[in-house]
C-alpha cells in the first residue's frame, strides 16, 4: 500500500514526465522484444527474426522521443519508469512469458503493443505543445500499425511453410517438456496413492489418519518423482527441454493426482469421505484418458480402457489388504 501511494498519478505527470515515461517504455519494450528473440533463436530463427524486427522498431520510436525531448527540455532525462506511475501498465517479465510457447509470446507482443497505443493516445490528449501532440498521436498510430508492421515482418521472414513447422515444432516441445511429464505425474499420483490411502480407510475408518497417509503419500511421490524426472535425461539430446521444468511438471502433478483423492478425507464421516473419494478417483482416471486422447493421441476408448482397469485393480489392492 505504501509502494502506491508513493507513486504518481498518471494525470499529474508533467510534460517532460511523459516524455520521459515514453522513452523509458519504448526502451524497456525494445529490450523486451530482444529477449524474446533470443530465446527463440536456437528453435525458431525466423521468428525470432520477426521480434529482432520489432524491437528495431522500438528503438526508432525511442529516438524521436529523445530528439523531441532535448529540444524541448534539454539532454537531462527524467528518471521515471511504468512502476512509478500509479495504474500505469506493467510488463510481464520475459522468463514468464517464453516458457508458455511461441503462440503466447505472440499474443503478448500483441498486448503489448495495443497497451502502448492506449498510453500515446492518453498523454497526446494531455500535451499543449503542437510538435509534442503530433509525435505522440503519430507513435500511437505506429502502435496500432505494428500488428501490420509484426505482418510484414512474419512475410518476410516466415512463409507459410516455415510458420506451420515452427509450430509444429513449438507444439511437439510443448508435448515433451510439459505435457508427457506432466501426465506421466498425475498417472502416478493417482494410481499409485490409491492402494496405500484406502487400505489406511478400511483399516482404521478414520478420517483425518487417511489424509495424513494420503497428504505424506502425495507429497512424498511428487518429490520422488520430480527429482526423478529432472535427473534423468538432461534434454540436450532427447529434444526433451529444460529439466528443471519437467521435474516441476511431473512432481507437482503427481502431488495433484495423489492429492485429489486424499482431500475428501478431510470430511469427518467416513463414508461420505470415502464415497466422495471414490468419485473424484473416477474423476481423475477419466481426466487421464482424456489428456492421453488429447495431447498423446492415444484412441479414447483404449487410454480409457487402460487407466480405468489399471486404477480399479489398485483400488481393489488397498479396499481388500485394508479390510483384512
């Protein structure tokens, strides 16, 4: 709350101050569309052309500001940032976006630029100086025109062939890194906690010892998990990705399946507990066979027809070792 209130408003901001905002955004929005680039070089040169493109772009606006600037202010340049301007759009760190694929990078280029021409519009209308107005009414223009400009860029450097093989490309490292790990996660967690969480039910029928068992069996697979996942193959030459981010994958999602089934234990009554475990159990095997059909391909009817025989055999395991 203090950070807030220590910021400015936008409508307080001077002249100079927007300038000053508007250099320091378009330089922060350059260095942005580099990193992007960089990050897709190794995989996807040509796009990662396009954003080389952009970022040049950025770079051309960021110099007429400054020219604009030092004849109206001089060569001292305000320091002010997005963060110190109360409500003023904020910028996604580039590790949190490039890891969601190449169609989210995209789409936050395209945020960002329709975010950019909103600021030009606003602080145009606020400026008296006639030189100042135009230059900001003519960058927001740029903005709104950078989706034809990212267009130009992508024809250029993307025919439709090399478009559709480098999303074809970013789709199969998406299925590899994310996806199989993630699945192979919630397949354990699922599958492995049921015998050890029912066989605790029907042995003890108390509820709050069932989730104990669950949450420690849960928790102690994701772990075993994770560390498993990311230790085993470093990606480099299986195309497999990041290890850390398989192991985050395949651990929490095993901590997820395992989870799901335990949850319901923490309902006093045991056999609403136990019946409503039993449904989400149901839930899960279903979710799995369908991720399977989705995403691995695999015929619905065939991933469901293994799971769901898979799972009921697990159950049976722990009902008949716990109720003897």
């Amino acid at each position: 709350m203090r950070f807030s209130l220590n910021r400015k408003r936008f409508k307080d901001l001077s002249e100079q101050e927007m300038l000053a905002l508007a250099i320091s955004s378009e330089e922060d929005d350059a260095r942005i569309y580099r990193g992007y680039a960089e990050g897709l070089r190794a995989e996807f040169p040509d796009s990662a052309a396009v954003f080389d493109g952009m970022a040049v772009e950025e770079d051309t606006h960021r110099q007429r500001l400054i020219d604009l600037h030092r004849a109206r202010f001089g060569d001292v340049i305000p320091l002010i940032r997005r963060e110190h301007v109360s409500g003023f759009y904020a910028r996604r760190p580039v590790w949190l976006v490039e890891n969601l694929g190449l169609e989210r990078i995209r789409a936050e280029a395209a945020a960002m630029e329709a975010q950019a021409e909103r600021f030009y519009l606003a602080a145009a209308a606020r400026t008296t100086d006639a030189a100042t107005r135009k230059l900001l009414g003519d960058l927001a223009a740029a903005e709104a025109g950078h989706q034809a400009t990212a267009e130009d860029l992508a024809q250029k450097h993307l025919d439709p062939d090399t478009a559709a093989d480098e999303d074809s490309r970013a789709h199969r490292q998406f299925i590899l890194t994310w996806v199989q790990p993630g699945l192979a996660g919630l397949m354990d967690g699922s599958v492995s906690t049921l015998a050890p969480i029912f066989a605790t039910a029907f042995a003890t029928q108390d509820t709050w010892t069932t989730f104990l068992v669950g949450l420690a069996a849960s928790v102690g697979a994701g772990i075993s998990m994770g560390f498993t996942e990311a230790a085993s193959d470093d990606g480099e030459l299986s195309g497999r990705g990041s290890p850390l981010k398989r192991g985050f994958a395949s651990g929490i999602m095993t901590t997820v399946g395992g989870l799901g089934h335990a949850l319901p234990y923490l309902i006093a009554d045991f056999w609403t507990a136990t019946v409503t475990a039993i449904i989400v159990v149901f839930i899960e095997l279903w979710a799995i066979a369908w991720i399977q059909n989705r995403f691995m391909e695999t015929p619905f009817f065939r991933a469901a027809l293994q799971v769901v025989v898979g799972g009921a055999l697990v159950f049976a395991a722990g009902v008949l070792i716990g109720s003897g």
